[in-house]
C-alpha cells in the first residue's frame, strides 16, 4: 500500500489522554479511545485494568496489536511472560491469549490496534481458542465509545472530533510530482 501522497490528511491533532472519561469494556477493563483512523482500520487508545480485575476475556487477534505499558505490569495466562511498566509489546494478528494482572495497583498501557478489517479482536467464552465466540471488537465499537475530544478520520474522510489541539496544514508542504 503506497502513500499517495496527493491524498495525505490534512489535519495533525494531539489529544489529551487525561481528560477522557474511561469507558468499562469488561468487568475491571476499561479502554479509551484515542484516535480512530477508519480508512486503515487503526485505533490508537489507552487501556486500563482495575487491582483484582478478572482476566480480560480470551481473545483471538484479527489484528495487530502494539502497546507501551505505562503502569504495573500484564501477563498471559496462556505463557510465563510478565510485561512490565515501560516495556513494549508486539501481539500478532493470529495470537490467542487471555490477558491479565495481578498487580497490586493495576495495570496501563498505550496502544495501537491495526487491522486489515473492521474485526480487531474475537472473544472468547474459555481460554480455549475452539471454545464459542461470544463477540467481536470492532472499529465501530471505539467509534461509539469515543470522547468528545477523539479524532476520527472516517471512511469518506472527513474529519469528527474536539481534540486538544489540531493544525491543517493543508497550505503546508509542496509535494513534488
């Protein structure tokens, strides 16, 4: 996929992770929206699970995952790993694992999912890759948790949100043929 530089955005925005609102996406999990980028099926977003949150519901990567934990630390239930605060981590689309920490003051992270659909991740009901889907998470659903403040690049490209601070450079770089 080339850049087509003729039909680069316009719009660079800086949004202020601390000002948006968690939203409980599974008991003791919560996630924000970032920024969404509906054209390439990329969400930006934080996540966060409460001390003594039960394990984030098993999942089936249909995306690509990238995060930076910001506090505590995460495991898999399905491995011996311990991803720690200031650690970054790769999740392959095609991974299967259950999430979880047992942290005394929980666990953050940062965050990029990157899909080549609108499915990022399918849960399960088991830790158990054969065990029956009981949802999907899609761009869609970061859409409709998004704050006032996300930018959202959508599928025609216009451009929704309030974020803390946006430039349009449109009358910025000359792109040479």
């Amino acid at each position: 996929m080339g850049l087509n530089l003729q039909q680069l955005e316009r719009i660079t925005a800086d949004v202020q992770a601390n000002d948006l609102d968690w939203v409980e996406v599974a008991p003791g999990s919560y996630f924000k929206a970032l920024t969404i980028h509906v054209p390439t099926q990329t969400v930006a977003y934080a996540f966060r699970m409460d001390p003594g949150a039960p394990d984030f519901p098993s999942h089936f990567h249909i995306c690509r995952a990238m995060s930076f934990t910001t506090k505590g630390w995460f495991g898999y239930r399905e491995g011996t790993n311990q991803v720690d605060n200031g650690m970054f981590s790769y999740e392959a689309a095609g991974s299967f694992h259950t999430p979880y920490s047992d942290c005394p003051e929980g666990f953050e992270a940062r965050g990029i999912f990157e899909s080549d659909t609108d499915i990022l991740l399918q849960n399960h009901v088991s830790a158990d890759p054969n065990s029956e889907i009981m949802g999907y998470l899609r761009v869609q659903d970061f859409i409709d948790i998004a704050s006032k403040e996300t930018h959202i690049v959508h599928a025609d490209g216009t451009i929704s949100g309030d974020p803390h601070f946006s430039y349009d450079f449109s009358q910025g770089a000359v792109i040479a043929p």
